[in-house]
C-alpha cells in the first residue's frame, strides 16, 4: 500500500515563535491549549497510495464544505507523549503500539491503515525539528496527536477516496488540573459509551463526540468524571470517561490488580497494557476478567476492594475516590490516593521519563 520512501518527509520547517514566547507558554503549557511551530502531513489517495509526506508550519486547513468527514464522522486519532530524559535525550513510550492501534481503527472505520514505520517517521521529524518545545520538567511533556480523516468532497455514504493524515504537537502540563487527586465518577446508566459490533474498540471522533452528553451529566451531578457501563445489562464496568479502570483488591503483599477485560467496546489502552507487566514488576498478581457495579459497591463496603484507578497517556495514573448514581453513591477506600495506585504511577512515570531501566524496551529514543 505505501509507495513513500520512508526516509523522506520533505522538510519546510517555517521560522517559529520567538524563543522568550515559547520559554513563557511553556512554564504554564496547561494541557492541549498550545501547539508547537509545525506539523506533518501525509496524503493517501486510491491512485496514489500514501505520498506528499511533508513536514510543514503548523496552520489551519482549507476544507471544501462537502469535505467528506464533516458530515459522515471516518476521522481517527491517537495520543503519545515524548518525555525530555536526564541523559538530554528525547524517547517517547510505545509508539508502535499507538500506530498498530492506529491502523485498526483505520480498517475498523474502512480507510487505509498508515504503515508503522510512517507513523514513527512522522513522529521523529516533527519532534526532531520541535525539540526546543519538549519541556525541561520532568512533570511535563509534549503531547502528540497523529489524526486521519476522510478529504474526498461530495456528499454520499461511502468510505472516501483520500486521506489526509496530520500529526501535531502540544506541551502539555497536567491533564487534570487539580492534580493528582482522587476524582468523582457518575455511574452513567442511561447514555453507553460502545456496543457489541459498534465502533468502541476504534478510537474514532464519533465515539467521543456521542460520549459528551453523558460527561455532561457527571458534571451536571456534581462528579468529575463518567464510567461507563456495558450497552446490554449496564451492569458490567468498562471504562472512565478517556481511561481506563483498575481495581485493587485486598491491600499489602496480598493486593491484587484486576481490570475490565477487552470485551470488543473498551478501547485497548496502551498504559492499561504497560500495568498489566508492570504490576507483575512490582509483586502483584495481575488479571483481566469482568466487574459488576454492585460488587463494585459491596467491595467497598466491605473492604475488598480498596482502590480504584483509572489510566491513560494523558493523565497516566488518577485514582477513583467516590461513586455515584441515580440510586445513591459510595466512597472507595479512604477517598485519597492509595499506596498501589501510588506505586504504580510512580513506576510508570519513572520509565516515561527516563529515571528507571527501560526493562520491556518500552522506549524509543527520537533525539
Ligand atoms: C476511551 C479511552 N479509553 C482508554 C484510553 C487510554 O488509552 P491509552 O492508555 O492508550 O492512552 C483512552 C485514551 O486513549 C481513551 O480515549
């Protein structure tokens, strides 16, 4: 399918921001409000495959209205994230990972899969050529965000004839700006997130797009944030709003990690993944398999169950400290961030950012 030499992602850097403006917005980046100085761009087109890969001045876009993705949703995305290491080098966690899960949600919304070594070239450019803008802080990173719609004009369901394909760049602080605190959750039990069959292991513009009414109602009843139940019994937790969920079980040297297994409508998340090996790492037993909500509930009450996490690239590890629903509500532990939890995240960050053995060859180094 790909007909691009690899190694060329024509470079026309523009001249960026001054120096003093990028050093200001970087001390207080917040989270996907800024963008770096470029961006690249690839083309796919039925005739002629993936071409014009090009590395440009971050700008907007010129659409024809009829452009195709507006109307009918095929658009698709990931998130990753390059960290500045103490050895001056830049790495980012997994990329492969973003770009095989990139190309199924490509097949899964019918549009052309992007090679992985495409993926990984686009990412080594533009943060070769926007190093400047990856942050000192450990506490920060500069997030990425490769995209792909549909740019075939005219109006008709069908999957398009051309592609665009985008990767753009924001230094990004904390995700949840209150920090790392426990956060709320509403038990969402009337809007679902994916079903059987549907799109919800593709991590594809409508999903989130249909998931902001229920996020909506969280906010509307006081929580942070929304868990998702399974579309058919809405008994069985899947996930948190863009994360993914563990529970910990029992506490000490017995503690148990266990999260929802990848049913077809969780989306497979990469840092749900990277626990499952790093639990293991540190002592725990680790398992996939179902959770009902009210053992959920019972588990809390009777102590079984003594933390709740939620995990993803953007806010990596944020503990769950109370439930609620239209029926009631319930603390998780002590309501504060639990020791597992705690340990975890810093495992975790500790490779993201380079102060631990990169044990699984989890990183990738890009400068
Ligand atoms: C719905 C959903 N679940 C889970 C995740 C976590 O995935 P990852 O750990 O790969 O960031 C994300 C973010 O990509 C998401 O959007």
């Amino acid at each position: 399918m790909a007909n691009v030499d690899l190694e060329l992602i024509s470079l026309r850097p523009g001249p960026g921001l001054p120096a003093e403006k990028r050093e200001e917005i970087l001390r207080d980046p917040g989270f996907g409000r800024v963008f770096t100085d470029h961006m690249v761009s690839i083309r796919w087109s039925v005739d002629g495959g993936w071409h014009d890969a090009e590395l440009i001045p971050y700008g907007p876009l010129t659409l024809d209205p009829a452009t195709n993705f507006i109307h009918y949703g095929q658009s698709i995305f990931e998130g990753l994230k390059a960290y500045r290491h103490p050895d001056g080098g830049i790495y980012t966690f997994r990329p492969k990972a973003n770009a095989a899960r990139f190309q199924r949600s490509a097949a899964r919304l019918a549009m052309p899969e992007l090679p992985i070594e495409l993926f990984i070239a686009a990412v080594e450019a533009l943060v070769q050529q926007d190093a400047v803008w990856v942050p000192d802080d450990p506490e920060k990173s500069l997030y990425l965000r490769p995209f792909m719609f549909s740019t075939e004009v005219g109006l008709g369901v069908r999957p398009g004839n051309a592609y665009q394909f985008l990767l753009i760049a924001s230094p990004s602080g904390a995700y949840f700006p209150r920090g790392v605190k426990p956060v709320s959750v509403w038990l969402s039990e009337e809007y679902v997130r994916a079903a059987p069959g549907g799109t919800g292991e593709a991590k594809c513009a409508g999903n989130y797009a249909a998931s902001l009414i229920a996020q909506a109602e969280a906010t509307a009843n006081g929580c942070d944030q929304v868990v998702w139940l399974d579309a058919i019994e809405r008994r069985w937790v899947e996930e948190m709003g863009g994360m993914n969920l563990y529970f910990v079980l029992g506490s000490g040297k017995s503690a148990r990690l266990l999260t929802p297994s990848l049913t077809g409508t969780l989306l497979p998340g990469i840092t749900r993944d990277s626990l499952l090996t790093l639990g293991g790492d540190i002592g725990l037993v680790t398992e996939e398999g179902r959770i009902d909500v009210q053992a959920w509930e019972a588990g809390c009450a009777d102590g079984s169950i003594t933390e709740v996490f939620a995990c993803g690239t953007a806010a990596v590890i944020t503990p769950v400290g109370s439930v609620k629903s239209r029926s009631g509500g319930w603390s998780v532990g002590a309501g504060e961030t639990g020791p597992v939890t705690a340990a975890l995240r810093h495992a975790l960050l500790e490779v993201q950012t380079g102060r631990s053995e990169d044990v699984h060859g989890w990183l990738h180094r890009l400068v």
